[in-house]
C-alpha cells in the first residue's frame, strides 16, 4: 500500500504471496522511507498480532479496558526494508468473488456503476456505492483528506481498484466489504 496521496493513512498493507497483514504504524508520508512494493521483513517480537474483520492485524498490545491494539509500531526497530521493489499486480475479480479470504488484497473490479454516497459519523471522509450489472454493490472509503476528494463521482462505468476491507458502513444494516484506493488513479480514470 501507499499513503502518498493521502487515501491509506496509518497503516502499511504487506503480502508474502500467500497471506496479507495489515501493520499499524501511525506515521505520515510513509511512502518516502516503504515505497509500494517494496520488500521488507517484519520482527515480531513486542508485537501482537490479531485477525480483526477478517484481517490480520500487527500492532503493539494495549493495556487498557477495551485490549485493543494501539497504531505504533517503530519503524527502525520492527521494520526492514531491503532496496528490491516488487512490480504489485491487482487481482482481477467482480464483486462476487470477494471473500473474506482476499481481506488485504489488492484488486481491481471492472465495469462499476456509481449509486450514491453516503457519510462517516463526524464526516471523516466518505463511502461511495457501486453497483455491477446484477446489482451486487460495494463500497468504496475515501477519506478527507486525501488528494482528489473533491472529484465528482463518476458518471460512467469505471473500474476501481483497491485493498479490500471488511467494516461497518453507516447507512447499510450490515457490515460489507469497502476497497480502500491506494491513489486517486485508482478510481478517477
């Protein structure tokens, strides 16, 4: 994953070819030190790891009443970073064929139709639907701040490509799956 244009923010996204995590870290321009595809190794050590929606989840234990894992992991001392970068190709799927088991996958969905847009609670950024030809729908996370927020959501259909997530999605009584875009790119063709 990239945090370049500000779409995946506090976290970094790694694959080994076989399963992905996703690594609290909690800093900002992360692509300057981990550009995308870059390899790296991670120590796990002081670390604790956790499937949270569906995902594993690498991050530093709290010890508080709620036990959650806290978003600080120290770069110098958990990461490593060899000077390798690795060409990242998106899987190709439609909407149906995501499963909980591509949680953390990057992929890439042809031939969607904008619905609507709905909010975050505090306006945080924003989740806009799309629909395929069946009417199977998805959701995709834009933050606020991320570079081109303010684009129109598009008329035609497009692709969209992203990482996929499991979350509550205000407005829709169920938990659903949301591609979070690695830029804006991604979406905006």
């Amino acid at each position: 994953s990239s945090d370049k244009e500000g779409y995946i923010s506090g976290a970094m996204y790694i694959d080994d070819g076989t399963e992905t995590a996703k690594l609290l870290v909690d800093v900002y321009d992360l692509h300057s030190i981990y550009p995308e595809g870059a390899q790296v190794s991670i120590s796990l050590p002081g670390l604790t790891a956790t499937i949270e929606d569906y995902q594993l989840t690498i991050g530093i234990r709290v010890y508080d009443r709620l036990n959650g894992l806290k978003s600080i992991v120290q770069l110098d001392k958990h990461i490593t970073c060899a000077e390798k970068i690795n060409k990242i190709a998106p899987l190709n799927c439609n909407i149906t064929d995501i499963t909980h088991k591509i949680c953390g996958k990057l992929v890439t969905i042809n031939k969607l139709n904008y619905v609507y847009t709905c909010y975050d609670e505090g306006y945080y950024g924003k989740y806009l639907r799309f629909c395929d030809q069946e009417q199977n729908h998805i959701y995709l996370y834009i933050d606020n701040y991320a570079a081109g927020f303010s684009n129109l959501a598009p008329q035609e259909p497009t692709d969209i490509t992203g990482i996929v997530t499991y979350q509550n999605v205000p407005f829709d009584t169920n938990d659903c799956f949301v591609i979070l875009p690695r830029q804006s790119r991604d979406i905006w063709h």
